[in-house]
C-alpha cells in the first residue's frame, strides 16, 4: 500500500511526501496437509519527505528525509519444545537526510543520482550509520 501527495508551493517548488506499507510473511508451506509453518513476520512503514526545485528546464533538485521503522518477528521459537524461549525480534529505525537531483537535458537521455545517509536505531545495539550513493543513467535510441 502506499500513499503520495504533492503540494505545489510555488511555480518552480514542491513538496511531496509519500507512505509505504509493506507486509511480510516468510514461511514453510506444507502441501500434503495444506497448513504454514511461519518463520517470520515482518512489516515495513516507509516515509519520505522531499521539497523539490526545478533548477531550470530539465533539472530538479530534491532535498528531504527519508525513514523507515521496521518490525520483523522471528518464529522459531514457537514451534519448539523450549517453551521458555520467547519469540526474537529484529525491531529498528533507520532515519537521515536525502538529496535527489534528476538532469534529462533532452528526450534520449536521463540522469538521476540519489544519495542518503541513514542512521540505523536497535534496540540494545550502538547506533551505526549506511551511506548510500545510486547514479542512474539511461539513454534512449
């Protein structure tokens, strides 16, 4: 599922924001009886935020935030013998700055480079960071 509005704050500047949903079930199915076995559930809320600038006719710069919250539930243990164990969880929050510029100086060709820094939250672990760089180029006969 997911969710996008835009808001035209000027000629030449937007704001966009957008929302995803993402739902997970990892698992063994059992053909001959028909019945699951789950080993994982997992849900993914995406945000991001974004002004963007047309810079001039074929250019936009895009600033803004991006983050994630992620809760995934491991199911081993419920199908154990150790009833006390409880279920794991890989829980977290990723959050940081976004920068995304797309340059198509004509029809046949398109350049979009997106660059984020993430600060990744667990629970009980030291905070880290991912730094991501994408360049895409695409060019058309």
């Amino acid at each position: 599922m997911q969710h996008i509005v835009n808001y035209s704050i000027s000629q030449r500047t937007t704001f966009t924001m957008n929302y995803r949903l993402e739902l997970e079930e990892n698992g063994k199915l059992y053909w001959d009886r028909w019945t699951e076995m789950i080993i994982s559930t997992r849900q993914n809320h995406y945000n991001n935020a974004y002004f963007n600038f047309q810079l001039f006719t074929g250019a936009t710069l895009s600033v803004g935030t991006v983050f994630l919250k992620r809760k995934e539930r491991l199911h081993i243990y419920e199908f154990t013998q150790d009833s006390n164990r409880s279920p794991s969880n890989n829980n977290y929050v990723s959050f940081g700055p976004s920068i995304k510029i797309d340059y198509e100086p004509h029809s046949k060709l398109k350049l979009i480079l997106f660059a984020t820094r993430r600060s990744i939250n667990r629970a009980q672990q030291q905070r880290y960071f991912i730094n991501n760089i994408n360049l895409n180029l695409s060019w058309y006969m």
